[in-house]
C-alpha cells in the first residue's frame, strides 16, 4: 500500500508540473528594445487593450515604442504602445510617481534609472527611480493596469497624470472625485488621427492634496478641467517602504465602459494574485507550441519571438462587447471581440497564418473586425490603429487574412459578404478612393497619397506606370497577390465570373518581369524604363530595391519560372541575391537592414525568399539559408532583431522557421519545409489534435534534412499540406552535416504555386 501511495503521489506531482510548465521564464520582453527592434519592455496581457510601460523617449524614429534600451532617463509610466512599428503612436495615460514639490515639465519630473534596477517578464515589469528611490512595479488584466508604488518616508509622495504625454492632446477631460479617483479621457492624434482613450484610476490610500494643470497653469482646487493642455496630481503622506497602489480601467468607448471594464477585472489590491493570473494567461498561450532544445539560446530567442507575436493585434472591445468603430461612433460587438493595430502589409505574411492554425477563434475575431470595418466605412482596413485608417504600407492585405481563414476551415463570418468587401477594396474607382481622405497627421495624409497614385492605371491596366505612381513595382506585385486571394475565395464560393476577373489581375506582375534578367521592372507602357540599377533603392519599390522584389509573386512561382526559362534561372538568381558582394546603393535605406548579400531580413518584402529554393527542387539551400538566417539574426539580447519587429512578424518568421515549416503564398494549401532549429516541437490545435515534429540528430553542424517520416511512413516532399498538418501526427526528420541533394527534389515533391 506505501508503494502504491508513493507511486500515485509521485505520478501525480508530476502531471501537475507538466500541466504548470513554465515557459514565460524563456521570455525576455527587452529583446527588440534596442537596435531599431521598436519593441517595448512594460507588462501587456496576450493582444491585451493596456500595454503598461515606461517611456523613455518622447520622439525620434527608434523612439516609436517609447522605449529604447540605450535611455538613461524615464518620464513615467503610459498605457497604450505600439510595438515594432515605423512610426510613433500610444503613450495614453501617462502617470509617473515622485516625491518633494509636484513639477510638471517633463524634464523636471523624469528620474534617471539603471538596467541593473529593471526587471521584465510577461505580464511584469519593475523598475527604481533613481532620483526620488521610489521602487515600482506594474502588472495587467486584458483591460486593466496595476501600479505598485514603493515610496520614501514623505509628506509629499505624488502621483503626476500627463495627458499632454508625446502625441497632440486634441481634447482632454479630468475629473478629480472624492480623495481616491481620477477619470477622465484623451483625443490625440499623431499617426492615428483622432485616438479616443477613457480612463478611470482609483488609489488604494487616499491622498491628501491634488490639482490640475490647465493651459499651464496649477490649479490646486479644481477638480475638474476640459482642453488641450491637461496634467494633474495627487499627493500622499507615506511612511518609509509604504506601498500605494493605483488600479486604472481603460476603455477606447467611455468613461462608463473603462469604470466595467475596472470593475470586470481588477476589483482588489492584490498584485502578486493580478502577476499570477497573467501569467497563467501566458503561459496558456506560449504552451500552444511546445519546443524542446538542449541550446538555452535557442529556447530563449523561440518563447521571446513567439511572444512578441501575442502582443498585437489588440484587444478593443470592453467587457460588454461595445467598441469604437471605423466611423469613430460606439457599437456593439455580436458574438465576437473587436481587434485593432493590424499592421498587414507585414503581418499577413507569417503571423497571421501562425495563427489561423493555433488560434482560430481569435482569428475569426479578427475578420469579424475586418467586416465590422467595412460595414461602418465602405473598406476593409489597410492598416488600422485604434478605430482609425492610417494608410500605412501598400496593397490590401486584409483579403490575405480572410482567405487564409476560409480556405483552411475558419467559417464563423458571413462569406459572402467578406467577397463582396474584398472586391469593394479592390475595384473602387479613384474618385471613390479619394473620398476616404481627409486632413489630419502629415504621416497619415503622405500615406494617402503614397497608396493611392497611381490605382487607376492599375485598375486599367493591370500595372502602374511608374511615371504616374511612386512604388509601382511593389504596388503592382503586392495587388496581383491580394487578387489571387480573392480569386481562391470567390472559387470556394462558385463565383466563377469573380474568379475569372481577379484571377487574371493577380498575373500583372507578367507585366513588370524582364524575362531576359528575372527582375521586376518599373514599366512605361509598352516597355521598361531604360536606366535601371538592381542594387539601387529608389522610389520605384517600397523600402526595397529590384533584388528584393523580384521575387514577389508567390502565387504563381511555377508561372515566373516559365516566362524566364526554366527552374535553373529562378535558382541562379537566388544564388546571386545571397552571394552578391556589391552593397546597397540609392536612397536612404533605414529599413532595408538584416543584409545577406542582397536579402533584406530586417524588412517584410524578403521575408520568403529562402523558401524559394524548394520551388526550384533545391530544399537544401533552403535548409542551410534559413539556418543562417535564424542563427545570425536572431539573438535573445536587447538589439538582438535585424530591423522593426513589425507587430510580430518578425518573431513569426522565427516561430514558422524554428519548427521547419513555413506559409511561402498565405491562402494556398501548404507550408515550405525549411530546417527545424529545435530539437522537438508539439502544435497543439484547438481541435485536441496535436502535430509533434521531431528533429534527430539536430545541432549547429547538422542543418540538412537526409530523410523524413510523417506518421511512420517515408516522407520525401519539401513541403507539407495543410490537411496533413492539421489533423495532427508526428513529422520525424533525420539530420546531418551534409546536404541530400537527392531529398526533397524530385519532381513530384517540389511544391507548387501555378496560375493555369
């Protein structure tokens, strides 16, 4: 009886620690946080509403996060965030504690801070301010901030609230009520052009002093003031080592809906219990792909990239479904959470179809919005941040997100009516473009125009002129891709004269190919222009050169092939785009960064390319390529990206590769085999099945696949079908040192991408 007790306690011991497998203790939120990652280290719920974190930075292209890695100096402590992203947006809700008088100039209330005091994990961050010795701690639910501030003895320990924080205050309301709450609410624009925020902060002591700041004058009786210039103040008396807590609900609806959502989710005191409960969200989310590896580093650069992909899109919807719309009114969400800060022109490409496949729920969430967005403006969001359009980047890449859900069992929006709103996006007229414009941040207004010259001539023509249009060569590539999107929906609905009409756009980039060299060329009616540099940037491509965008029709790869000769052709020119030793020339290039010869990791367009070598029957210059690329620029440190995290596509890329698998052309029905990194990893899907895939004899040497199993039986296809994924099984690969040259290559196990 002892052993059969000691044998059930033992079993049950451990089923526990396997249920409670930490993985957030692989993450490091400082990874991206220095270099120009953009990412942001404070404490943010998975696709959380409040990303709770300090700002560092009030300007400046690597300050877009408000954070940067190299800053000495915080300012305080803000509840919205971008992460990874090209320009600057967030910083809501500013509080920052201090001790003496109250000042109300940055400057004048920034405390200095060291690295050795900071502390960040999912869900967590901490930090001592130097200047006043006040430690403080941060943590979230999916709508709510925590604060913990530990003060000095004082008579005069203070809380400053600045609503004038980084972007233009356009209107601002603060209302002090009683001795222990601030509401309140925050329209700005500075890439988002009319953001809402409401607010509602309630303190766990009551504070014996307050005032407001309007219009630059302290007002230490008032208690309530509307404008465009804000900041007030609380103060305490605290002991030594007292700790005051501050609990902030935000809402982007009302006053009222932040109050439910404080209400819904952070109704006590407890911050250890509010820490634990998030990190069990985490950990719930990371589980999703369990990996296995004996490199540490390895483990570390995984969790952390799969994290950054959790962060956006985010949350926008309260508790009770109500959310602000694309027509900046409030409406009320059916059966779905409402997303925003869907950076597409990047995400569409891996995090997205990451996932389709492990949350499909959400990813319904996410059309859902796209919809909502269309019902409420007439077009489906380019990039969206915070119920506003900023025109960011090119095509219209929504259509990626829809289909890749559709063709792959993801059915939980109305079909129909998203084929219509792709066709909607895709055929408007430019006078019907030009009517969602209107005045607002010079960045949103460039953006505007960037997207829009030029949509006629390829409305017409099925390519831009480059002499009408900026970016012609990337618009026209990107815009025959989302076509074949919607082709493939408009073929699962039987709407062949839909199919027919986009299918035909999505071979513009026919157009644009110079057959006798294989780059895509800027075209001037019947030819190309004649003064053309490859290794040059210009404004012909979008943060690219010719290199980087040849390779830009993913839907069709079998038909690029043709028109310049063959598979050999398409595999010299990989070879040169990875060994040209000749540099970068041209304009500026700030995004064109993570440089392998002429492959751009460090920006969205290359992102692909690797893969490309298994369309050309050569897997294993794939396998040693995306090795490379995972081993040179990725590292679990502060300025360990390549380039902008880009609202986790760039930790996708990892994610996707790291398991040996990833989406070349989102929307068709398979998945590029490249090299898995890891030693193990275990897919759980929400249907209970799991993939587990298996890597022998796996380390730094032996980056070649010699042969594979899936299910027990060989396997000698570079690539995999959806179907075979999601139905679950075991993917074995044997590795070595030494490439295969025979595995993979056949014709028969070359995957394809084929127009007919």
């Amino acid at each position: 009886m002892k052993h059969l007790l000691f044998a059930f306690f033992f079993i049950t011991i451990n089923c526990c620690k396997a249920q409670t497998k930490d993985y957030t203790q692989f993450v490091d939120p400082m990874v991206g946080t220095g270099g120009h990652g953009h990412t942001f280290p404070g404490a943010v719920a998975p696709f959380g509403m409040v990303q709770l974190s300090p700002d560092t930075r009030l300007g400046g292209w690597d300050g877009c996060s408000g954070y940067h890695y190299s800053d000495k100096k915080i300012y305080g402590f803000s509840h919205t965030h971008v992460s990874g992203t090209g320009c600057s947006d967030g910083g809501d809700v500013m509080m920052m504690p201090t001790c003496g008088k109250p000042h109300f100039g940055h400057n004048k209330y920034a405390s200095i801070f060291s690295h050795s005091n900071e502390k960040a994990s999912p869900g967590y961050y901490a930090v001592k301010l130097d200047k006043y010795g006040i430690n403080v701690a941060l943590t979230v639910t999916e709508r709510t901030g925590l604060h913990k501030y530990i003060f000095p003895k004082s008579n005069s320990s203070n809380v400053i609230l600045d609503l004038n924080h980084r972007d233009k205050l356009k209107h601002g309301e603060v209302n002090i009520i009683g001795n222990n709450e601030i509401t309140g609410m925050r329209l700005s624009s500075i890439w988002a052009d009319s953001q809402y925020v409401y607010f509602v902060i309630q303190f766990s002591k009551p504070f014996k002093r307050s005032g407001i700041v309007k219009n630059w004058v302290l007002h230490n009786r008032m208690k309530q003031a509307q404008g465009h210039h804000l900041k007030a103040y609380v103060s305490f008396e605290t002991e030594e080592g007292e700790a005051v807590y501050a609990r902030v609900g935000l809402s982007f609806t009302s006053i009222e809906g932040a109050r439910r959502n404080l209400e819904a989710e952070q109704q006590g005191w407890d911050f250890d219990k509010t820490h634990d409960a998030v990190k069990e969200a985490w950990n719930k989310n990371l589980s999703k792909i369990e990996i296995e590896s004996r490199d540490t580093a390895v483990m570390r650069t995984f969790y952390s990239s799969l994290y950054h992909a959790m962060v956006p899109p985010i949350l926008s919807s309260d508790v009770d479904g109500q959310y602000r719309g694309r027509d900046l009114t409030v409406h009320q969400a059916k059966n779905f959470n409402y997303y925003t800060a869907c950076s597409l022109w990047d995400t569409y490409r891996a995090l997205h179809p990451m996932l389709t496949l492990i949350d499909r729920k959400r990813t319904g969430d996410f059309v859902n919005s796209f919809l909502s967005a269309y019902e409420q403006r007439g077009l489906l969001p380019i990039w969206d941040l915070n119920s506003c359009e900023t025109w960011g980047m090119i095509g219209y890449h929504s259509v990626s997100v829809i289909n890749d859900a559709y063709q792959k069992g993801i059915t939980n929006f109305d079909a129909n009516e998203a084929l219509q709103a792709m066709k909607r996006s895709a055929t408007l007229s430019r006078k019907d473009l030009n009517k969602y414009f209107k005045m607002g941040p010079l960045v949103t207004m460039a953006s505007f125009y960037r997207y829009a010259i030029g949509w006629n001539d390829y409305q017409k023509n099925g390519y831009m002129h480059c002499r009408r249009a900026i970016e012609s060569v990337s618009k026209t590539l990107e815009f025959s891709y989302d076509d074949w999107c919607i082709a493939q929906m408009a073929k699962k609905l039987g709407k062949t004269d839909d199919y027919n009409f986009f299918i035909h756009r999505a071979q513009g980039y026919q157009h644009l190919l110079d057959t006798t060299t294989g780059f895509m060329r800027p075209r001037v009616k019947n030819h190309f222009i004649r003064i053309f540099d490859p290794y040059a940037v210009t404004l012909h491509y979008t943060e690219a050169n010719p290199w980087q965008y040849s390779f830009a029709c993913p839907q069709d790869l079998s038909g690029q092939m043709k028109m310049m000769g063959g598979k050999e052709k398409l595999a010299k020119l990989l070879d040169s785009l990875f060994n040209t030793p000749i540099k970068l020339r041209g304009l500026p290039a700030h995004d064109i960064t993570g440089l392998i010869g002429q492959y751009a990791h460090g920006n969205e367009p290359s992102h692909h390319i690797a893969y490309e070598y298994d369309y050309v029957g050569q897997p294993w210059k794939t396998q040693a390529m995306v090795r490379r690329i995972m081993n040179q620029l990725y590292r679990a440190k502060p300025d360990g990206l390549s380039g902008n995290e880009d609202c986790g596509q760039m930790g996708a890329w990892y994610v996707m590769s790291a398991i040996g698998m990833y989406p070349v052309c989102p929307g068709s029905d398979h998945y590029a085999i490249g090299s898995p990194i890891v030693d193990k990893a275990v897919i759980h899907f929400e249907s209970g099945k799991t993939l587990t895939i298996i890597a022998n004899s796996n380390d730094k040497q032996n980056v070649y696949i010699q042969s594979a199993k899936l299910n027990g039986s060989d396997y000698t296809k570079s690539y995999i079908t959806y179907d075979d994924v999601i139905k679950g099984g075991t993917l074995e690969f044997n590795m070595a040192s030494a490439p295969n040259t025979s595995w993979g290559s056949a014709e028969k196990d070359v995957p394809v991408t084929e127009i007919k």
